[in-house]
C-alpha cells in the first residue's frame, strides 16, 4: 500500500478510538466525572480528529471539528458552563462527528443533514459568531495585520542594492536553542553577505554570564532578496533579539513599503524591551575588554565569528555538568520499564495470526497422536519418554492459550457502540434511559465480538422498547422515570457470559402464552413453567407484527437473536421478573478455534458432537420408544415426545436403525428451541477438539459441521446438530 | 551517522506522517506518545532535534519543554512546535517555554524538513 494511503487508514482507526474516547468522556461528565483530565481527553480526541482531518483535507469534517473543538475548548476553560443541557448537545455533535469521519472514510463526504443545526449550537453556545467564515479565521494569516503607526523614515544610504542588517541576540535567543550561528548560516542562504562581529560588549573572562549574550552582529546583504525573506530567517527569534533591518536602497531612496511594514511590526511590541535598538560600535570601546580587538574584523564567513559564543557557554557551564554523568545512569534505569511500552502494540495481518493458530492447532494434534502412541507402545508413566511428553503436552497448551489470547479483545469495542443506539431509542420512544455497562475489559475472540453487535444491537433495542415501562407507567409503579438498562460482560468457567438487563416491567407471561398459543406454537392445554414461558419469545414465528414497533421490529426477532448466538457456540436464556425487569445471559466459548464436545461413535465412526448443544444424555428404555412408521422414531422424555433420530443413519453409515435399547441418546436442542434426541453407540469421553474447516478442504457435507483430529490420528466430524434435526424432521414428516 | 529526530505526538495518525516525512528525509526517527514518554527516549535516545505536539495526556507539550530546558544535559537541543496557524496563544506560551521554533499544521513535509535543518548545527 502506498504510505499515504496506509497512514490514511491509520487516521480512521484513530478516529474511532478518539470517537470512543470522545463519547465516554461526555458520558462519564454526565454522569458527575468532574476530573479535568476527562474533558481534556475530549477535547483531544476532537483536536486530534481535526488534525489528522487537516492533512488529509477533509474539508467538511475539519469545519465540524473545528467549531466543536472551540465550544470544547470554551466548556474546558469554564466560559461554558458544564449542564446536562449542554453534555446533550456535546453528544448529539458527538454523533454527527463520528457520522463525518464515517462518510470521510467511504469517500461519500457531504453535507450531514443534521450538522449546520449542530454548528449554530455550538458557536450559540460558546459565543463563536455563527455568520463567521471559518476559513477566513482561522487560516488566515495573523501575523501581517496592517496597523497605523508614526515612523521615521530610515534614512537610505546610498550603495548597491542590499540590506544591512543589525542582530544583537539576547539570552534568551541561546536559552532556547536558537543558534546565531545557524541564523547567519539562513542568511548567507539569501544572497551574498558580509559579516561583521561586534565583541565590544564581552566582558573579562572572570565577569563573563554563561547565559547572557554579548554578541551583536552587523550583516550585510547583497543580491537578489527582499525584506520579508530576511524577516522570516529571524521569525523565530523575534522578541529573543535586537533586530534592525535597513534597506540600503539605490540611490534615489525610494519609499519602500516592505520595509516600512517592516519596522512597524518591529517597533510595534517594542514596550517591553527598552531601549529599542543598541548601535553597534556606539561610544566607547571597553578597554579592559580583552576581545575588544576582535571588534573590527570583518568575518565574509559568518562560522568563525559566533564559534566565540557557543564554547563559552560551554566552558562556563562546565562547573555544574559533572552533576550530569551521575544523574544519567539513575535515570536511565527509571526509564527503562517504560521504554519498552514504547513498543507496547504491534499491528499484525490478522491472517498470520490466524495462520499461527492453525499452525498451533496442528502441533496440540499432533502432540496427543504422540502421546496416544507411547501408551500404545507401552511404556511406563515414570518412564523419561512419558514424563518428557507430559511437559510437552503442558507447554502445549500454554503455547495455545497465549495463541488464543493474540486474537482475543475486549469486548468494549462493540460495547462502545451501544450508548449512541441506547440515546436514539430513547430520543425514538421518548424514555429516558440511563445505559450502564460493566467488565467492558473482558476479552473473547476477535470474530466473536464482530458478531455480536447484531444481537447486542436488537436485544438493546428490546430492552428499550419492549422492556423498559412508559415514564407514566413507571411513576404509578413508584419507579424512577429514567429507565436503567445494563450490559455487562465477564468470564465464566472458560467462557464468557454477556448480560442484557432492564428494569422495566418484566415478561408478561400472560400475554406471551396467549400469543404462542395464538400462534399455534404450543397446545392451549399445555402447562408451562415461567421459564418456559419466558423462552417462548426465542421461538421462530413468535415475533408480532402487531405488538412490533419499528424500532425492535425490522423483521428480527428473537429467534434470530437466538440463532445468531448458536452460531458462535453460545447459548442464551431470559430470567425475567414481574415488575422488577428481565435479564438475557448469553454465554459464549471464549475462542471459535476450539470446541467443547463429545466425543460420540455410531456405526464405527467416531464423531464429536458440540456440548453447548446437548441439554442431556439418557439410555433409552424400550417402552419409552415408539415407532412412527418406517424408521421413524419418537422417545418420551418426562411425558413430552421428541424425536428420535439415528446418528448412524442421517449420515448414512448404515442402512438399518440400530436398536434404541443399545445405544445412548443425547436430547440436544437445536435452533429456535426446537428439541431432538441424537441415537449414537456409545460415548467416549469429553473434550475440547481444535475445528477444522471441511469446506476449506473438501467441500460443505450436509449434517456436519466441521472435522477435527483425534489423539489417534483418526479424523472426527463435527456434528451440524441444527442441519441433522431440520433433515430428519423432513424424513419423519415424509415417514408420517 | 544520520542524524537523530524525536517526535513527541499522541496522535498515531501524526506519528506516521511525521516518520514517514523524516524517515523520507534520511533522519533517523524516535517517537514518543505524550511529554513523560519524550523524556525517557531522549534519555534513551539522545536526539539532536525534537519535534513535539501541544495537546497531550499525562505531560503536554509546553510542560515537556520545560522539562527539557530545566536539564542541563538536553537544554541545548532545539525543540519544534507542532502548532495551528490559528493558535498564536499556545505558540506564545510555547515559545515562553523555550520552544525553538515551531511547525505550523497540517505541515508540508518539505517545510518541517527545512525547519529542522534550520535549526539543526
């Protein structure tokens, strides 16, 4: 990639991390955060957005940035009162500036519909003048401002055309690392000069002050150049320095504005500095002044004639420099911890990551086929060779979690998301919701937190719309009127768990029932227990159009909240109180590299299935068994029927159904709920296997998932349980 | 040996331009994210210019070069301001400080490249 293009891409990622910044600083302000620190933070995030907008001229973004960065900097200076009023207006610009970086990004950059408003609030709000034009102030050039002033006229001595110029530094030219070496080194830059030192003023060597400035120089400048060439040589010296700078015109002695513009801003901050210009060579020459013979040599090369000053700084200041050795090593050992933060984040192609877990995958593989075939060899457990495998087997492992954990990030990325969603759905419905989030440092796979923001999305849409009361509804109930609606994430054994909770009013189970039965989803006889109930929403279909707002609506349901969690390994469930609110708790595998599962054989083949989907293991009991017809079966469980399918045969292993008594059964629970039991042989055990992709080396096969390799080197399918249950439905309802 | 520049910036975006344009220029670059960091890779480092930003968390720019100039062993290394046009304040308080000079943003890669040569013995 071309740097610039790479760079570009950098200030976008930058831009989101500000945003985040941005947005939880104005939020913890909202909350009470009255650190300075917090709005400093905020008003860097939008001066570094800003900046970067600069160099890439995005126009539109750098006038945004540019008001809202004044109003910032107005509210942190205390000219603008810190209200919830305010913070409001501060987040919605908040909003409209990460929709600009947005469109900065995509190219597509135009006017944002709600921006102009926004701008007239801020510069109202922090008493910029809203008709100003921006590009006039604050671009322009300050430092020519035409101003009336009575001047002398210099006289113009007659000569060649040329400038003389008069430099007399002063210690605090030196103090601040300016060099009168390098300045006439700019200057012979400009044409043809000639230097002449001025050393009158240097004192015996015993007087001398290492700081103070005894120098002045007289150069003259023949050639081609002109006065503001030669003013910009010394703008970084202006105040640090006496400066006359005369125009040795042609003979006519013409007016020349340059130079009067010139002594204008000269004379003009002149206050301050006294006497205003020093002749040089004026009066008496010092006598005792062991240098003062130097005074009338010309220097045409400006390098010998400062050499004077610097090394006499140096040599004075040579009594208190022995305190610097010994001061270095300590502080150099201070430093060090910290010197390897600079180095702190490496960015690497996520592939090569990904390569590497591959790559670890194989050697976890690989170490248990070797382990398998020591045992098999039958050597001793205190033998050197199993004993030596042990330790493999451990350092193993560690090589693969701290493999894991390159791809792990916390989940404060997508969990950053949700405060801007959680305004507009309360803005949209007109409730008041306060969004708390906790254990936003919680790490899980990359992948897994790209896909949860879809879910997370509409559960915190729901929990808004459908669970949080009316401010009426939650006065009568003696709540207070601002809702709370909470995200929180955390580790749990070996998974992470993500809680999405309101207090609004809890499931009304009543009228979840008397849909379901509606929609014909369960019998109208049926009893269910709450937890039952509450799970009902889960069910494909249940979601209602009539009940749907268009805010959770959007033709999602919960169902597809459900399957889109299944799909990463995870489960979830609702616990939901009357009046008190609901709580969802979805629990994820921390990596979609490896897989819990059982490890399962039917028919000689050994297979794995995912324990996250099985609720239960029984031995089927012949009388609980019935058979539909054909090799449909059906197995009760606890009075309800589910249906009983033979591992063996969805995936064609063998032809005949094998005899329920002789196998287990696994009750797993397939998408949206629905129930199945999964005939095997036998169980072999339990462990976590590393997923191989099948169709990345063969091609997709229906009913299974994925592979991985066993400790014996054999190969194992991953079972797709939902794909299983949705194909053999199909054949019973063809059987039936 | 090239010589040495360190770039004191928060802004990652701002790293990379400044590297990418020094780095370009033939100087070798050491970067630092806020003033406290500055002042450990100068230690470690022991640049001939730096080059620093304004606004930055835990010691900004002008603290950094106070800080700077306050140290016998680096007060005579010339110091860049990275600042806009529009702030002439902060580049008073800047120079106040004991900046050398400053850049004026968003800068011309050619122009901070000039500035540090100026500057530069």
């Amino acid at each position: 990639m071309d740097p610039l293009a790479a760079i570009r891409e950098t200030f976008f990622q930058e831009c989101e991390e500000q945003l985040a910044e941005l947005e939880s600083g104005l939020l913890a302000m909202e909350g009470g955060d009255q650190d300075p620190e917090t709005i400093n933070a905020v008003f860097r995030a939008v001066h570094s957005i800003k900046g970067g907008a600069g160099a890439f001229q995005l126009e539109a973004l750098i006038r945004f940035a540019h008001v809202f960065e004044t109003a910032l900097d107005e509210m942190r200076s205390g000219r603008v009162p810190i209200t919830p009023d305010v913070l409001k207006t501060m987040l919605r610009a908040a909003d409209v500036l990460a929709d600009l970086v947005r469109a900065a990004h995509d190219g597509s950059e135009t006017e944002h519909p709600l921006a102009s408003g926004l701008v007239d609030e801020l510069k109202a709000m922090s008493g910029q003048a809203a008709d100003e034009d921006e590009a006039e102030e604050d671009w322009g050039d300050f430092e020519f401002q035409p101003m009336a002033a009575a001047v002398d006229m210099p006289e113009a001595p007659a000569g060649p055309a040329g400038f003389v110029v008069k430099f007399k530094p002063r210690g605090d030219l030196y103090a601040k690392a300016n060099e009168a070496a390098l300045l006439l080194r700019e200057l012979a830059r400009l044409g043809q000069t000639v230097v002449e030192l001025d050393a009158h003023e240097v004192p015996p060597l015993t007087e001398i002050d290492p700081e103070a400035a005894y120098l002045a120089w007289t150069i003259t400048i023949s050639g081609d150049t002109d006065e503001i060439a030669i003013r910009e040589v010394f703008e970084w010296v202006d105040g640090d320095c006496e400066l006359e700078i005369t125009k040795q015109g042609p003979a006519d002695g013409g007016f020349d504005m340059a130079s009067l513009l010139a002594r204008v801003q000269d004379e003009a901050p002149a206050e301050d500095e006294g006497p205003a210009v020093v002749p040089a060579n004026a009066g008496e020459v010092d006598v005792a002044s062991l240098i003062a013979n130097l005074s009338p040599a010309a220097a045409p090369e400006p390098e010998p004639a400062p050499a004077i000053a610097p090394p006499t700084l140096s040599v004075v200041a040579s009594a208190p420099a022995p305190a610097a050795p010994d001061a270095a090593p300590e502080a150099q050992a201070a430093g060090g911890p910290r010197k390897s933060e600079a180095g702190a984040t490496i960015r690497v192609d996520l592939d090569r990551v990904d390569r590497l877990i591959d790559l670890v995958g194989e050697l976890v593989i690989n170490q248990a086929v070797l382990a398998q075939r020591v045992m098999e060899a039958g050597l001793a457990r205190a033998s050197a060779v199993a004993m030596g495998l042990d330790e493999l087997e451990q350092l193993t492992r560690e090589i693969q979690d701290s493999v894991m954990a390159i791809r792990a990030q916390p989940v404060k990325s997508v969990f950053q998301r949700m405060p801007r969603l959680v305004r507009e759905v309360a803005a949209m419905t007109g409730k008041p919701v306060r969004l708390v989030t906790e254990g936003e440092g919680t790490e899980v796979d990359k992948t897994v937190i790209e896909r949860l923001a879809d879910p997370l999305t509409h559960m915190i849409r729901n929990a808004i719309d459908h669970g949080l009361e009316s401010p009426e509804k939650r006065a009568a109930a003696g709540k207070p009127a601002e809702g709370v609606v909470k995200l929180a994430a955390f580790h749990r054994s070996g998974r992470i768990v993500i809680e999405v909770s309101d207090d609004g009013g809890g499931i009304n189970r009543e009228r979840v029932k008397g849909i379901a039965i509606e929609k014909g989803l369960v019998a109208a006889e049926a009893t269910l227990s709450d937890e039952e109930i509450d799970n009902l929403i889960f069910m494909p279909g249940f979601s209602t159009a009539a009940e749907v707002s268009d805010i959770s609506g959007r033709g999602v349901g919960m169902d597809v909240v459900r399957r889109s969690i299944q799909a990463l390994g995870g489960r979830i469930n609702i616990v939901s109180k009357p009046g008190k609110g609901s709580t969802f708790t979805m629990s994820l595998p921390l990596t979609l590299a490896v897989l819990d599962g059982m490890v399962v054989s039917a028919h000689g083949q050994t297979l794995v299935a995912p324990i996250t989907a099985i609720v239960e293991t029984l031995q089927p009991k012949a009388e609980d068994v019935h058979s539909l017809g054909g090799h449909a079966r059906v197995i009760s469980i606890r009075g309800g029927f589910v249906p009983l399918i033979d591992v063996g045969m969805a995936l064609g292993y063998r032809r005949d159904p094998l005899e329920a008594t002789q196998g287990v059964a696994l009750l797993i629970e397939g998408e949206g709920g629905s129930r199945a039991a999964l005939l095997v042989d036998a169980i072999q055990g339990q462990r976590q296997v590393v997923i191989k992709s099948l169709e990345a080396n063969y091609r997709q096969v229906p009913g299974v998932a994925a592979a991985t390799i066993l400790g014996d080197g054999r190969v194992a399918l991953i079972l797709d349980i939902d794909t299983i249950v949705t194909v053999s439905r199909g054949d019973m309802r063809k059987a039936s | 040996m090239s010589m040495t520049v360190l770039t004191v910036d928060d802004s990652r975006t701002m790293r990379e331009m400044l590297r990418l344009a020094l780095a370009d220029a033939g100087f070798r670059v050491v970067q630092a994210e806020d003033g406290l960091h500055g002042l450990e890779v100068l230690q470690a480092e022991k640049p001939q210019v730096i080059v620093t930003d304004i606004n930055m968390p835990r010691m900004d720019g002008f603290g950094f070069i106070e800080e700077v100039r306050g140290d016998q062993r680096y007060r005579a290394i010339p110091i860049l301001v990275l600042t806009t046009e529009s702030d002439a304040e902060k580049k008073n308080r800047a120079r106040m400080a004991g900046a050398t000079g400053w850049i004026v943003k968003p800068f011309n890669p050619d122009k901070l490249v000039d500035a540090i040569r100026r500057v530069a013995a």
